[in-house]
C-alpha cells in the first residue's frame, strides 16, 4: 500500500469516527437513536435514502449481472427511478412521516403494529426482519471486500473483520443519526466517483455513441449458453417468456425494483424528516444520485467486455476468474489509473458501509425494541443498550455468513432479502397508508401468507435457492417441485406478492375491526391525510 492510498484511507476512516462520535453525542434517547429525533433536513435524508438504496450489491453485483446479461438490466434504472424514489417519496412518504409522527413510531415494524393495533405484528416482522436480512447484510460486505481483495491485495477474510469493525463503531455508538450523518458523506463520495467512472468510460471508448457501438457488435461472441436459454445478446432483450426473460424480469428487475418499496430500513427514513417539504425536496437529489450509481455501474459491467475481448480475446466473465462479483474490480484496476482506483475503494467503501451501517442498525432496533423491547414503560437507557447489543450480534452473524457463503452472491442474495419484503410486508403497507377498511386479521394473513409463500418457493420451485438448499430433494427426491417452464425461473415474490395481496383483500372483506378501532382509525385517516405539517 503506497502513501496516497493510506493517507486516503486514514482521512474517510477518521471522517467516519469523527461523525460517528458527533452522533453518539447528539443520541440521548430512543427517538435520536431510532428515527433521528424527526429533525433530518432534506439533503441528508436524501443521500442517506439514496446511500443505503446503492450498496456494493448494486455496483459490484448488479453491475456483473450487466457483465453477463448485457444493457437489459437497464430497465431496473427506470423502476429505481420511478417506484424506488419518485413513488416512495411522494407517494408512500408523505403518509408514512405523517401517520409515523401521529402514532409516535420509531420503527417500521412499530408502524405496522400500531396501525393495526398488533403487537404480534410488530413482533412478527421484527424477527422476520432480524432473520431475512443478514443474507443481504453478508452479500454487500462480500462486495465491498472483493474490491478491496483485489485492490490492495488482502486477504478476503481480513478485509471483512476490518469492515465490520470500522462500520460497527459509528452505529453502535451514534444510531441512525451516526447512520445518517456518515451516509450523507458516504453518499456524496459515490456519487462523485461514480459520475467520473462514467465520463472515464465513455471516453475511453469514443463517447456513447461508439461505446454503445463496439458492444453492440459483439453480439456474436455473447455465452452460447445464455443464447441457448433466450438471451439475444448485450444490448437488446431476451426472448419473451424465456427461462432468461424470466430470472432478468422476474428476479433482477420487478425483485429489486418492486421490492424497494418495501424496504423497512428505508421507510423508517421518511419518519426521520421535520415536514413532507423535506421530502418534496428530496426527491430531485435522490432521483439524481440513484440514476447516477446505477446507470454508471450496468453501463461499465456491461462495456467491460469490449474492453477485454479487444484486449484479450476474453469476455470479463473469463477475465473475473468465473466469478460475476468480480467483473467491476477486475475491469477497473485494468483500466483506470491508480489515482482513480483509489478514488473508487472509497465509493465501494461508501457504498458498502452505507447500506450495511443501515441494516445493522435496522436488525439491532428488530430485535431488541421490537421483538424484546416492546413495554411502552421500559427504560429508555436500558433500550438503548439492548438495541446496541442487537447491532453487534447482527455484526457477527453477517460476518459469519460472509465467510461461508458461495461466490456469486451478491445480486442473488439482494434479490431474495428485496422479494422476501414485497411480498410480506408490500400489500400491508399499502394498505396502512390508503385503505381504511383493512383489517386486523387481513394484516396478519396477509403477512403471514407472504412470508410462507415466499419461502415455499424458495424451497420446492426457484431452481437458484431450491437446488442448493437441498430441502426439495431430501423430501421428494429431486431438486425442485415443478420441471416444467417456467416455474423453475419464476422469481419467488411474483407468486408470493399476489398470494399476500389477495390473502389481505379477502380476509379484510371477511373481517371486521371492533367499533373502538374503527373510531381510532377514522381519526386516523383525519389527523393525517394531506397533511403537510403534522
């Protein structure tokens, strides 16, 4: 390691210690640790939303995707743009700031719970949560390491102990506020060298136009085993109804671009800003950065392969060693000067350290508020202390899982932790916000029935998670339910998601709330629809 690069590196690590302790000094009670005590402007909420939205799994694993499957993945910018960002902010933040602020909610399973009036919603979710997510939590540091692995030449396991390290001191100690304080800066470090990886790339090839091009061209050279399975090459889309249609469509795009609206450690954001102005204004610089980190990261894994086969003769793929998260590494240490490479281990850095300061912080606050910590009378110090010790659990547990996943993980494992969530919690959610006439009983069946969707699926019929857990062929002799097309490429959530809906409709419409819950939700629906200020 030169001086540069460890001069760099001292610099974003005292940054992230500093923000971290500013945090930890400004985080007296449960509603500073939880939701930021409301009072985030709309630039920091913003970039933390966008920061923790845009982690390595985006960058390093979607990016790879884009490596092998070609500029089709682009459709997940727009439903990024459109559902992740204008959608949730204006549609869904609004009401959930307001209805948060109004029920005095720190957490998104809290939110829930007492829309419903619940508290086995709030626990349910809470574990669910706790459980679902160090999956995702262990892909994003697996992404962020194999960058550093093949940057600086450390060992995998060192660069995820060190990671792990760095990022639990700020959200132990500092909360959401350290989350959010230290994903502004992050957020504004990945953007910057995402815009420059971009404008480096289209230069080196020509501008867009050519880029665009060259890769086009190369259609020729596409996977034979891609083509085989509907792919029809690296800038135009899969044959419809294809087993490849159906992973793209399914999996990488309606999964993560559907499933961001349902994600707990992103709503819980919209209940950390003053007013709905806030997220008015935000919604502009968070549509900005999240175009920015994605289009950048599908554009360059998607061009790296003109890059290697004119220098090589290998698709980026081979170059990665086989392995898809590590296409982005591998492409810029080849490509771009050393200055630069440096610049981007802190965007990955930012990147990871964003999004998994949030999820520890989210699977500490599930476990002990919501699951253990749910007496309205408990000691606030002794909350604090509980949620700490459930960040530092949740800590060891992605570590763990970090070091025992397979290769290729990453964009898989964000898929199922975003599916798993629009299926749960999606129908609820939307039905807190805009349909009174939900029920108790039509919550719970809806959220239960999407949890044991999703995961039947992910046992007996999605052939990526089936065949390598191995239950399916223990119990019935072969290693998914159903052979035929195409069942065994059809995401988990696009079965799941409709069961949880019209499991919630129905049960709602079967179903009545006793008269002082009505009363309780007509004020409700009173006290907070089109409210800008409450």
């Amino acid at each position: 390691m030169d001086y540069l690069l460890a001069i760099l590196i001292f610099i974003y690590v005292a940054l992230m210690i500093i923000v971290g302790y500013i945090a930890y000094r400004q985080s007296n009670t449960k509603e500073d640790y939880l939701v930021a005590g409301r009072k985030s402007n709309s630039f920091v909420m913003a970039l933390s939303y966008g920061a923790t939205f845009i982690s390595t799994a985006a960058i390093v694993g979607f990016g790879g995707l884009a490596g092998t499957n070609g500029l089709g993945i682009l459709w997940l910018v727009l439903l990024n743009i459109t559902v992740g960002i204008f959608g949730a902010f204006v549609f869904f933040g609004k009401r959930t700031r307001s209805m948060g602020t109004y029920l005095n909610c720190l957490t998104f399973p809290e939110f829930l719970s007492k829309r419903f009036n619940s508290k086995f919603i709030q626990r349910f979710t809470g574990l669910l949560i706790f459980c679902a997510m160090p999956i995702y939590a262990a892909s994003v540091l697996i992404g962020a390491a194999r960058f550093l692995e093949t940057t600086l030449a450390i060992d995998f396991n060192i660069c995820i102990i060190i990671l792990a390290i760095i990022i639990g001191f700020y959200v132990i100690f500092g909360g959401i506020k350290g989350v959010m304080y230290t994903d502004a800066l992050q957020g504004s470090i990945m953007f910057i060298g995402m815009l420059i990886l971009l404008f480096s790339v289209y230069h080196m090839f020509g501008g867009v136009t050519n880029a665009h091009h060259l890769l086009a061209n190369m259609s020729s050279v596409f996977p034979e085993s891609s083509l085989a399975t509907g792919a029809t090459g690296w800038t135009t889309f899969p044959t419809t109804g294809s087993s490849f249609w159906w992973n793209l469509v399914t999996s990488i795009i309606m999964g993560v671009g559907i499933g961001a609206v349902a994600q707990p450690q992103l709503a819980v954001r919209f209940m950390t800003v003053k007013s709905n102005k806030e997220l008015n204004r935000g919604v502009l610089i968070g549509g900005i950065f999240v175009f920015v980190a994605t289009f950048t990261a599908y554009v360059v894994g998607a061009l790296s392969n003109v890059y290697f086969y004119n220098t090589t003769g290998q698709l980026s793929i081979t170059a990665a060693g086989g392995n898809v998260d590590s296409i982005i590494s591998t492409f810029i240490n080849a490509t771009m000067p050393k200055w630069f490479t440096y610049v981007f281990l802190l965007t990955l850095l930012s990147a990871a350290m964003s999004t998994i300061s949030t999820q520890f912080h989210l699977q500490g606050s599930s476990i002990a508020y919501d699951v253990i910590g749910t007496d309205e009378k408990e000691n606030k110090r002794s909350t604090l202390s509980l949620t700490r010790i459930g960040i530092l659990v949740a800590i060891i547990i992605a570590v763990i899982l970090a070091f025992i996943l397979p290769s290729n993980i990453v964009a898989t494992g964000t898929s199922i932790f975003f599916g798993i969530c629009a299926a749960t919690f999606l129908p609820a959610y939307i039905c807190a916000l805009f349909w009174k006439r939900t029920t108790k009983k039509g919550a719970i069946a809806g959220i239960l029935s999407g949890t044991v969707a999703s995961l039947f699926a992910l046992i007996f019929t999605y052939q990526k998670t089936a065949a390598g857990l191995g239950i399916c062929q223990l119990l019935i002799g072969r290693s998914i339910l159903f052979t035929s097309m195409p069942w065994a490429y059809v995401d988990p959530m696009v079965i799941a998601l409709p069961v949880s809906i019209i499991v919630t409709v129905v049960v709602s419409l079967l179903t009545k709330d006793t008269d002082e819950d009505k009363a309780r939700i007509d004020v409700l629906f009173d006290k907070t629809m089109g409210s800008d200020h409450v």
